[in-house]
C-alpha cells in the first residue's frame, strides 16, 4: 500500500470516530471524581468502623494472639502478660538501674527504644508476653494432667481479689471492667480476667511443688557449695603495682629507647621487691602503697605547697573546722589497696593463679609479674559469707494505681488496720497480700526469703535489718514504688547457704522447665498479634 493511501485510510477513520461535545466531556470527568470520591469515602469508613471495633475491644476477647499446643490464648490474655511484665519490670530493681543509667525511659514510646541490637522494647515485652503465656499454659496443662485442680483456699483467695479490684475501681468512679482495659488493655473483662487468674494461680502452684520435689537438704547444699566455693568465697587482699612502662614523654621529646625501657623496668623491679620486703601487715602495706606512689598519682600537693592561707587560728577554729577535720580522717581511712572480691571475679591470670592456690594462706605476700605491671600483694584470707539474711513479707500498694501518694498511703492504712482487726497473723497477712499486693510474689503471700543488704530499695531495707527488728514487727514503708505494708518473719539462711540454694533452684528448674516447654510449643498469630501488645494502656504508644 503506498504512503498516499495509508494517510488517505487513517483520515478516514478519523472522520468515523464521533466527537465529544465539551459538556459531554465535563460529565466524564465528573463521574470519575464522584468514583474516586466514594472509594476515598469507602475506606474512611471501613478505617473508622476498624478503630470502632478494635476499640471495643471485641477482637482482643475473641481472636488468638498465640497458640500454645492446642490452647489458645486471645489478646486480651496475651496483652495482661504484656503488662504484667511491664509493670513488674519498672518496679524491679533491674528496672530502676536501666531508668537510673537512662537505659530505659519509661516516658518515651516503647518502640522508639533500643533494647538491643535488633529488637526494641516494646519488641522485648511482646516476646516475654508470649514466654509468659507459654510458660502460664505448660504448666497449668501439667497439672491438670497430673490430676491438680485449684484449692478452695486458692479459688476464695482469686475472687477476694476480684472482690478488692472492683472496690479500688469504685474508688475511681470506674466499672472493674474499664479499670481492667485502663491497665492492661482492650477487652479485659472480669470474666475472662478471672479465666486468667485461675490459669496462673495453678500454674504456680504447680511450679511451686516442682521446685518443692528437688532436695534442698542441709547435706546437698553444703555438697553443692563445695563444688562451687569459688563462687561463694571471698578473698581479702592488698595489692599495688609497679608499672613496666615508662610515662609517655611530651610532643617533641624523643621515645624511649629499648635501653631506658629496660632501665626504667630495672628500677621498677627494685623498688617493687624492696616494698615487699617491707610488707607486714595491712597498714604497713598502706602506708607503703602511700610511699612508693609516683609524684604524678598523686593530687601534686606537698607540706611546702601549704600556705598560711591553709592553715586555722585558735580563734577561727569551731565547729565547721572539727568537720573538717572529720572529713580528713574519713578520707584517711580509705585504703584504695583492699580488695575484697568474690573468689570467682579474681580473673587476672598471675593474680587469679595465686589467690586461688589451695595452699594459700593468711600473711602471705608475693611479686606477680604480667605483661604491663609488677604486683605486690599481701593475701589476707579466703572467707565464706556468714552474713544474715532476713525472711519478710509485704503488701505493695502501688503508686500508678492510685490518683495520688496521699490516696495510695490512706489504702496500705486501710489494709494494715484490716490486719489489725482480724487474727493479726502471719498467715492472716499472708492472705490480705494475695489479695491486695501489687508485687508480682501476691501469690506467695508477699513473702521473700533470704533478702540480703543491697538487694532491695534503701527504705525497705533499713526497715529489714533494723538491729531491734523482731518476728512479729509489723509497720508501712514508703518507697520509690509505693507503701509497703511490712511483716518480720524472722532470721533467713546464711548468705553463703541462701545463695547456693538460689542457685540450685535456678540451674534444676531451668533445666526442667527448658525440657517440659519442648512438649508446649508456641506460635503466635499474626492476625491475633495486631490487636495485641499496645492497645487501652498508657504506655506511650508502646
């Protein structure tokens, strides 16, 4: 076909094709708006009636977050463990060291903190949320396979919480029901909040005859001690080194030559085996250290650096001056020399090597060399900890529970003064503690064993080991977490037995519990995780 008829044909086409009139193209473009109108609309509502039903919390009751063998458990459950963790971290000791070194901002969102390399925060209570879960349902399958059910005992003492948690919620002005979703989030109702407590409640029951059935004889502690005494002992020791490297010169100064090096090494040495020497007691080797301590260590200062500027006349002299005075004999009786470790943290090789020789003993003393430093050392002695520990329990009325401080204190008076009108025991507190504390150990009846010094928060503490403190001793302690509602139950195990036993519970129940899960698989579900985890609770948009 030539060019000329194929222009020609296309001409032709074009005339057949009917042309839109301007209106008709308006109304075009007019329906496609009115299109694209209603599916913008479309979603916006679906969009709305989404947040309305998640709201309402009708997924969270009824859609599995994870499922642990054949049991399910929703997320409305999943996210009461997520809390629970949450609420349990912060009140921790753990957790006020990670807030206290900014390691952790209980104001900032969760998710927007580093938890680790991979994960965030809000990334770890989800996964705790599902151990939890899993751990609640092994052990609570367990026991119902080995014939366990709920004690009367254990079923009054659930519904007495219920009982308390509906009254602090009327306190509120709130149903239990919103006091629940307020707390640990959309679609927690007292119904399956109940469901939830009785899971737990003989899953710890069960933990707690697991742990019962190892053999925590006076013989198998003593045995497990000695097979691990370095963990337990303490060694006592002084040392001061010498170093084997010369003090770096200034910018300009030639560096050392190889034959200064070993001079200034040679010198080092002498003066290292004279203090040795020298060495007799542990003041002998603090005032040594003292001596033989290079002019550059020290703050600069000497006598003939003091002016009259320093020095206090008769008349000035007063109380502000015998302070001082005070503060210089403080400072005095800091030995920077004395160590006392744990036998397990002497991990320097010549130093580990000799403290922990089986034939080491009181007064002796040596030159250690490594590859930077000579060490003298005097060795003191290698002692178990004998120190006593104290058995208590408490009743936690925690501040985020309540409006303010003075609404939390007239609470733990209410609950003291309960104890105090009923049997005023100790199992009659016990039971007051299941029901009302807000620590994780409610089911143990708020009772800690074995609490050494620097294991709880300073109030606490100072309450614990007052030197007249007696069993019996009852009273209310305000910490940084609350009002405790104390109770003295008397004199625990020595430090080095408490610890071993700690110990042996951990190592058997890990390995039991490790090998139990292997039979409870879980698996979350990815439709059921999308209303779990965040959702009721002001965790900043965890």
């Amino acid at each position: 076909m030539s060019a000329s008829r194929e222009k020609r044909k296309r001409q032709e086409s074009k005339s057949d094709t009917p042309v839109m009139s301007a209106k008709e193209k308006q109304q075009r473009k007019d329906k496609f708006r009115r299109r694209i109108a209603i599916a913008v609309a479309t979603v916006v509502l679906l969009a709305i009636i989404g947040l309305i039903f998640t709201a309402s919390g009708i997924p969270q009751a009824n859609f599995t977050a994870v499922s642990v063998n054949d049991v399910k458990v929703t997320a409305a459950e999943y996210n009461y463990y997520y809390y629970l963790n949450y609420y349990q971290f912060l009140t921790s000791q753990n957790g006020q060291i990670y807030i206290q070194y900014g390691l952790f901002d209980p104001n900032t969102p969760l998710h927007k903190q580093e938890y680790s390399e991979d994960m965030s925060w809000a990334d770890y209570f989800k996964e705790q949320a599902a151990l939890t879960a899993q751990n609640y349902v092994a052990l609570s399958e367990q026991a119902k396979a080995e014939g366990m059910t709920l004690t009367q005992e254990e079923k009054d003492i659930i519904e007495e919480g219920i009982a308390a948690l509906e009254s602090a919620a009327a306190e509120m002005d709130l149903s239990a029901d919103e006091y629940l979703r307020q707390n640990y989030g959309r679609g927690l109702s007292i119904d399956n909040y109940r469901a939830i407590a009785e899971r737990r409640s003989l899953a710890i029951s069960y933990q707690r005859k697991t742990l019962e059935s190892f053999d925590r004889s006076d013989e198998a502690v003593t045995a497990y001690y000695n097979e691990n005494k370095d963990t337990y002992d303490k060694i006592d020791y002084h040392i001061f080194s010498f170093d084997l490297t010369p003090p770096a010169r200034g910018e300009g100064e030639e560096p050392y030559t190889d034959e200064e090096t070993e001079a200034f090494k040679a010198e080092q040495k002498t003066k290292a085996e004279e203090m040795l020497s020298r060495v007799t007691t542990g003041d002998a080797f603090k005032e040594l250290s003292l001596e033989y301590t290079e002019p550059e260590e020290t703050d600069g200062t000497t006598d003939e650096d003091s002016t009259d500027e320093d020095s206090t006349d008769e008349d000035s002299a007063g109380e502000d001056s015998t302070e001082g005075d005070e503060t210089d004999e403080d400072e005095e009786e800091t030995d920077s020399t004395f160590i006392s470790l744990t036998a397990s943290s002497v991990t320097t090789g010549v130093l580990a090597d000799y403290m922990l020789h089986e034939d080491r003993k009181e007064g002796d003393k040596a030159l250690l060399e490594d590859e930077t430093k000579l060490h003298v050392v005097l060795y003191l002695r290698r002692w178990r900890d004998e120190e006593k520990t104290v058995n208590v329990r408490h009743i936690l009325i925690s501040l985020g529970e309540y409006e303010d401080n003075a609404a939390a204190k007239a609470k733990a008076e209410e609950v003291y003064q309960e104890w105090k009108d009923g049997a005023a025991t100790e199992d009659s507190f016990a039971e007051l503690a299941r029901i009302n504390s807000a620590d994780a150990n409610n089911y143990e009846g708020g009772l800690y064993e074995n609490v050494y010094k620097g294991q709880m928060v300073e109030p606490f503490e100072t309450w614990c080991f007052d030197p007249a403190r007696k069993v019996g001793d009852t009273g209310i302690v305000e910490t940084v977490h609350g009002f405790h509602v104390m109770y003295y139950s008397g004199d625990g195990d020595a430090k080095w037995a408490a610890d071993s036993k700690s110990d042996m519970d951990e190592e058997e129940y890990k390995e039991w519990i490790t090998n139990h899960l292997l039979s409870y698989p879980y698996k979350t579900s990815w439709f059921g995780m999308m209303f779990a985890g965040f959702s009721g609770v002001n965790l900043n948009n965890a």
